[in-house]
C-alpha cells in the first residue's frame, strides 16, 4: 500500500515538473527566465472562477428574533420628505380681502396697494366684467378638457386672432396659465445637446423652462450687451459643432428682478451677427412699453418678425390669467403637438379669454393709459431719487420700480431682514402696500434683493407722493438705527 501511494506522488511530481520546464510555460521578464507562468495563470483563473461563483452575501445562521427586530425599527430614522425650511424663508405675505386695484383691503384696512402688476388700472373695469358674467353664462367657468381633447371653445380662437392682430404677427397660441408659458415654450423647441445663452436676472418660470429643456444653459451678466457679445463669441468660435446646434438667447423685455429694460435693438444686432434665434418675454411690457402697448418691439423701433418666440402672461396690464405665445404659424402649429403646458392641461377658462380680448380693446380705445401710466412712473421715480441708503436700480420708464440697498450688509438674510421691516412699517404705519422680492428655494436669480414697487395708471399723485414719503421717513429710521 504505502509503495502505490508513494508510487503515485512520484508519478505526480513528474507531472508537475514536466508543465514547469515546458518551452510554452517559461517566460523572460527584465532579461530573467521564468518558468511555470502558464501553470500560474491556469491556477489564479481556476480561483478567479470559484470567487465569482460563491454569493456575495451570507444569510444569518439565525432568524432575527421579534424583539431585535422591533429595536431595528425603533432605530430607524426616515429621510426627511421636505429640507428644513430657514426662518427667513418662512414668511406670511399679507393677505388682500379685495380686487387687487390701486387702493386695496389688507388686515382689515384700506392701503395703497403697489404689489399688484395691475399696470393699466384694469382690475374691476366695468367692460371687463360685463364680459366676463356673459362669458359664464354662456360657457360655465371651465372648459373641462385640453385643447386638443374637446377643450377648444370659440372664444379662445377669437382670443388668440385678437392677439395676433394686436401684435401684428402671423399666430398665437394661448396657456392656461402664465408660468406655464414660458416653462412650456422653452422645451418645446430647445432640446438636450442645444445652447441657450441666458439672462443672470430672469425670473423662476424662464428658469424652470431651461431645466426642463435640458440643454446646455449658458449666462451672461445682467443686461450687458458686452458679456452677450463676448459669450455668443466664445461659443461660437470654441464649438465646433455649434453651426449644426440650435442656439437661443433668451431674455425679459422688462426684468421682473431688476425693472431693467433689454436694449432689443443691440440683442438683434448680435443675433443676426451670430446666427442665434431669440426668445422675448414680454409679460411686464405687454400694454406698457410703446406709444400704443405693443410691448418692446414697438419701444425699441423692432420689426416683430425679426423676433422668433414672443411670450407673456396675461396676469399684468391684460388683468386676466394665463400666457400666449406668439409669432410664425409654424411656431404655432409646432407648440399645438409639442407643448406640454398646452397638450396636457385643461384649457383656459372661457370668461378669462374673454377678459383678455375686452382689455386689449380697452387699451387700443385708450392710449392715454399709457400716457398716465408713464406720467406716474416719472413722479414716483422724481419722489424716490433721494432715498437715503437706497439706488433705483429700474429703468426710468419701467412700470417695476426697483429699489436696492445702496450698501449690502453682506448677507442676503441681513439684507431681507432689513427690507422686510422697512416694507412692515410703511404697511402698518401708513399703509402703503410694498413688496419685498425675496427668492424661493428654487429661484436661482443672482441678482440682489430689493423692495419692488408696481406702478398702476390707475394711483393718484398723492397716492405716489404718500408711497415716496413713508419709504423715506421709514428708510432713514430703520437704516440709521442699524448703522
């Protein structure tokens, strides 16, 4: 027995020595011969192959008990379904108990209201409202459908005719509601893989409509043309592919975050020099800027077509809800399949189209809205010049009266605690109506804080006089007691 065993040991060393010395086992690395490699390699395989076979986890050899099972569950902490809010941003905004006209009830007392976008003093026009009550008769209040599902009623075709017309272009297309214009439009026609090149200070709904596009987004700084041209140059000479992108630039015709208004006519210049497409929100120019409300083309000496998308909301000078696009029929036809916001959402309610058509004959049977509107805007502005510790960082002519701390305490919460108190006071002291443009935790704007003022053709001069006073009397108490 112990010579077959002994036998057999012999016969496997052979075995082994024979696969070491074999020509096709012996390798040189650095000059030194090395035998068995072959072996090595078969060997390491063999375990490589065992290592991917076995499981990567082993259960217990035991069931966990009722009692352990109970203490993991006490344990466990679940992820927060929504961050922890700050303080600064948990805030109760005043709440109005009527129409939102140049004089308002808030808290239970009369006040000047400048945090309505009510620019043209349309809120509670009897014209309006007469065809708002003959709109509900006739129609109800919804429309119950999208409108490509039995939710196009009439009246919005007659809306959107009234508005091309009115703009002198080709088409338009109506939203339910104005946000959903931009953050519809946006992606519609800008793809992942396209450029936009972008306003820092555009307001939330233009944002939401970049994220959802995909694209790459590109910014310049607020209303340079300089750090437009220099981007669109950048782009342009480093991009290889960008001849065969879609490229866009995207701006507001009056910026909701600053009351700046866009130089349209250099913006054109640099689009036609680049070969971008522009996209113009115009929902706080629409029936305030040009001789007769045409928006910003009609300020700047524009032709309309020379503009590819046009949006806005109709919530401002129309004093109606939802947002129309305009333009091209094929920008049109394009956005009737392809717009989220417009596929997919129940349509505008009929007395509201309705409301947006008598506004707009409203505003072409009386153009010296505007003129009242502008004379308004120069008075508050002439009361406001010598605020102390404030800049107007508005343009002259916007219908956004912007106001700014001409010294940042350095935080953006120092800076909305002090706005805030400022804007509390004027409220509960004389009751002048302002708001504070604070940011969200979505808005992106990189543009600082500020008090905001809606200027409304529809306030009285000693409605602006009584808002430029109280600002400056609770200014230069409050700034001087944290100087």
């Amino acid at each position: 027995m112990a010579s077959a065993v002994q036998k057999f040991l012999n016969t496997t060393l052979d075995w082994v020595t024979l696969a070491l010395d074999a020509p096709s086992a012996r390798a040189v690395v650095f000059g030194f011969h090395i035998g068995g490699h072959l072996f090595v390699e078969v060997l390491l395989l063999v375990v490589i192959l065992f290592l991917l076979s076995q499981k990567s986890y082993k259960p217990p050899k035991r069931p966990l008990k009722e009692k352990e099972i109970d203490e993991l569950c006490d344990e466990w902490v679940p992820e927060s379904l929504i961050p922890r809010l700050s303080k600064e941003i948990q805030h109760e905004p005043p709440v109005l108990e009527s129409a939102a006209g140049p004089h308002a009830i808030v808290n239970g007392k009369e006040v000047v209201n400048f945090a309505s976008a009510n620019y043209l003093g349309l809120i509670g026009h009897e014209k309006i409202l007469d065809s708002c009550s003959s709109s509900l008769e006739k129609y109800g209040v919804g429309s119950c459908g999208p409108r490509g599902f039995y939710g196009t009623i009439d009246v919005h075709l007659d809306c959107e005719a009234r508005i091309a017309k009115f703009l002198g272009t080709p088409d338009s297309i109506l939203y339910s509601y104005g946000l959903s214009t931009m953050f519809s439009a946006i992606p519609a026609f800008s793809k992942k893989g396209d450029i936009i090149v972008v306003d820092e200070g555009v307001h939330w709904g233009i944002q939401n409509g970049l994220y959802l596009s995909r694209s790459t987004v590109v910014y310049f700084k607020h209303n340079d043309m300089n750090s437009l041209r220099e981007t669109l140059e950048k782009i342009s000479a480093k991009n290889k592919r960008a001849k065969k992108l879609r490229r866009y630039i995207v701006v507001e015709a009056v910026y909701q975050n600053s009351g700046q208004i866009a130089p349209l006519d250099e913006i054109i210049k640099l689009k036609e020099k680049y070969r971008f497409r522009v996209l113009l929100d115009e929902s706080n120019s629409i029936g305030v800027l040009g001789s007769s409300g045409r928006g910003l083309t009609e300020f700047c000496g524009v032709q309309v077509d020379k503009l590819d998308i046009i949006t806005a909301a109709m919530g401002h000078a129309l004093a109606a809800e939802g947002g129309f696009c305009t333009g091209s029929a094929r920008v049109i036809d394009h956005q009737r399949l392809s717009s989220s916001g417009y596929v997919f959402s129940a349509s505008l309610p009929p007395y509201l189209a309705s409301a947006a058509i008598t506004a707009i004959d409203i505003l072409e049977e009386n153009p010296n809205l505007i003129t009242k509107l502008n004379n308004n805007i120069a008075i508050l502005w002439k009361g406001l010049s010598k605020i102390k510790g404030f800049t107007i960082a508005s343009n002259p002519l916007s219908p956004i009266v912007y106001l700014q701390l001409e010294k940042s305490t350095g935080s953006m919460k120092d800076d909305l605690c002090l706005l805030e108190d400022i804007a509390e006071r004027v409220l509960k002291e004389d009751s002048v109506f302002v708001v504070v443009a604070r940011r969200s935790t979505l808005d992106k704007c990189r543009l600082p804080v500020g008090i905001r003022l809606f200027v409304s053709a529809a306030h009285s001069e000693s409605d602006l006089h009584k808002a430029s006073e109280s600002l400056k009397r609770v200014a230069a108490l409050v700034l001087s007691g944290h100087n």
